[in-house]
C-alpha cells in the first residue's frame, strides 16, 4: 500500500505541477526576497492546500459556461492536446503569484497579459471577442476564487472562517487587478453578487459541452492515477450549481453527492496532501 501510494503522489505531482515541477516550486519557495502575502494569510492557506486539486477542476467546468471565454479556449488552448501542459502553467501561475518574490510574481503577470492580448477572434455571430477584455477576466477570476473557496471550505484541512473568508477574496482581487480586472470582488458576497450578474451570458455550449467530457470522461492518464482522478472529478461536479449540471450534461445525484462523493472526495485530497508535504518535490525531482 505504501508503494502505491508513493508511486500515486509521484504521479500526481508530475501530471500537475510538469515534469520541471520540482525545481519550480525549489524556485519559488526558496528565492529570498519580499512577496505580495505572507506565507500563513488565507491565499496561502487555500492555494497550498489539496482541496484546489478539487477546486480547480471546478472552476475549469464552471468557466466553460461563459460563450466567448470558452470560444477562446477552443480556438487558442490545446486543451486537448496539451491539457496537463496547460494545468502545470496554470498551477505554476498560482504558485508564483502566492508564494514566489514579488518581482517573479509580476513578471508571471506580465507574460500573462501579453499572452491575453494575442488571443483574439469573432463568435459564431460575427461580435469579436479578446482575452484582454476585463468584463471575460473578471469572469474567469470569480470562478475561479468561488471554485477555490468552496472546495477549500468542503474538503481544506483548515477552512477559513468569518473574515478570513473575505480577507482571501480581497487578497485574490489583488492579482486579479494586476490581470486587467475592473473592481474585482473583495468579499464574499461581493463575489457572489458578480457570479449572479454573469449568470444570463451563460450557456452550454457544444464546445462547453465537449471540453467538459473530456476533462470527465477522456483524461490522458496512465492507469494508476484513473481512479483518483475520477474521484477528484466527482468531488468537482458535487460542488457545481445545480443550475449547471444540464447545460453541460453532468450528473446530479443529490444523495451520493453529499455522502459517498465526499467520503472518497476527502480522502483523495487527504492523500494527495501527504503526497505533496514538504521534502516530497526532492524525491519526486530525483526520479525525474
């Protein structure tokens, strides 16, 4: 068992973090210098916590609603093609931003807004659309903090409580500012006031529609890490909205949602927060 479980967490972390994951986050964590938040306020407990394993999942499915912000995806993104290529950049962005020196953190800010200005293009009715428009940032920022809030909350070791709760979503609304967000949320109703405002651009898309089944059903995966991966999906899919699980063909199971998804939910983030303790990216680098 213990074997497995070392060969599961090596697993995990490559398919995440890349293949050069180990010396990034040697980078990130051991580079001496001032950062943009301290190392136990809430955005550091909830971004080097398990549970975003769960909440990332989420806020790739809650993202894909929103016409144009997945029209982007499709025709820009190798989500099938490079989809742990794009996970492993994507969690390096948080990281950097969360943990690494605040010049590393600005620098990953800028490459990140010239990549925005560069992906441009017309929906089916002929209206462009721009990664750079802060009303399509605004919308990935608050799926993605609402995702990493709740999954943090249902299955983080510590979940905030009271104003830490609203002291995470103002600290995220920092980077989110320096992105090209306008007025980003900064507490926690905030951020469900502007979720609801999005909520008539939202639709499922056959394009939604096809990403989401394979990011559920069609995961390039060695055999080993399918079972977990597909416990980490349901846990995702537990936590949508109800209101979203038609437009995007996802289940809706109420009961085992409550029960046996979180059981398994919580001790695939349990296991995976042993897998990534500190030391871990030392051993995982060396059989690399």
């Amino acid at each position: 068992m213990a074997g497995v479980r070392e060969r599961l967490g090596t697993e995990l972390f490559l398919r995440v973090a890349g293949p050069d994951g180990a010396k990034h986050a040697e980078r990130i964590h051991g580079t001496p210098g001032p950062r943009w938040f301290e190392p136990d306020s809430p955005i550091a407990r909830v971004h080097g916590d398990a549970a975003m394993f769960v909440g990332g999942i989420r806020a790739v499915l809650l993202q894909t609603l929103h016409p144009a912000a997945m029209r982007g995806v499709a025709e820009h993104s190798g989500y099938r093609g490079d989809m742990w290529g794009r996970l492993a950049r994507t969690s390096r962005f948080i990281a950097v931003t969360t943990f690494g020196t605040a010049d590393d953190a600005a620098q990953a800010v800028a490459a990140v807004r010239a990549i925005h200005e560069r992906v441009t293009g017309t929906m089916p009715d002929g209206t462009p659309y721009a990664a750079s428009d802060p009303h399509l940032l605004g919308w990935v920022h608050a799926a993605e903090i609402d995702s990493f809030l709740l999954a943090h909350t249902v299955y983080g070791e510590e979940p905030l409580v009271g104003a830490e709760r609203d002291t995470y979503v103002a600290q995220a609304a920092e980077v989110a500012r320096r992105l090209g967000v306008v007025d980003p949320p900064t507490t926690e109703a905030e951020l469900a006031a502007t979720l609801a405002a999005y909520r008539p651009e939202l639709r499922g898309t056959p394009e939604a529609r096809d990403a989401v089944a394979y990011l559920v059903l069609h995961p390039e995966l060695p055999l080993l890490a399918r079972a977990p991966y597909g416990v980490l999906v349901a846990a995702a899919v537990g936590l949508m909205p109800r209101w979203t699980r038609w437009p995007l063909r996802l289940p809706w199971l109420p009961v085992s949602e409550r029960t046996v998804v979180r059981a398994l939910g919580g001790l695939a983030t349990g296991t995976i927060r042993w897998a990534m303790t500190p030391g871990r990216e030392q051993r995982v680098l060396r059989k690399a």
